[in-house]
C-alpha cells in the first residue's frame, strides 16, 4: 500500500527556494483538478428531461383551475361567515 502511495504524492525533498512556487501552483493544479466542488454530494450526471407532452399541461391546467375554484370558495364562504356573525 505505499509503494502505491507514493507513485500519487509528490516526492519530499529539499527544493530550491526557485522552484517553490512552480512546484506549489503544479501541486495545487492537480489536487484542484477533476475533484468536485463538494466531495459528499457530487454532481452526478444530468440527464435531459423528457418533452412534456400535452396531456401533462393539460392536466397541470385542470389542478390550477381546481385549485382556484376552490381557493375562491372557501375565502367567499369565510367573508359570509363573517359577515353573518357580525351582524
């Protein structure tokens, strides 16, 4: 298991106060290459959404006007009802 190690980090030795920060910006490119933003939840691969076909709008439609019918009586039937008890 370190023989495997060692072929991935760099080697540690003595540099040249030179190649210091060649060596930092190279190792600090390939630490930051090809890892994701966040390691626990990676990106997955998007996949294309299939076309939504008319039914699908259709009925997303008929909920919104369901919705509202509904919507609608209630806040009519809550005014009524206050109004009566008011009076």
């Amino acid at each position: 298991m370190a023989g495997s190690l060692t072929r991935h980090l760099p080697r540690q030795g003595r540099h040249r106060s030179a190649e210091r920060p060649q060596t930092s910006q190279r190792l600090a490119d390939l630490l930051g290459a090809g890892l994701p933003a966040d390691p626990v939840r990676p990106d997955l691969p998007r996949f294309a959404a299939p076309a939504r076909r008319v039914r699908h709008q259709v009925r997303d439609g008929a909920v919104v006007v369901a919705f509202s019918a509904a919507a609608s009586t209630g806040l009519a039937l809550a005014l009524l009802l206050l109004t009566q008890l008011a009076s």
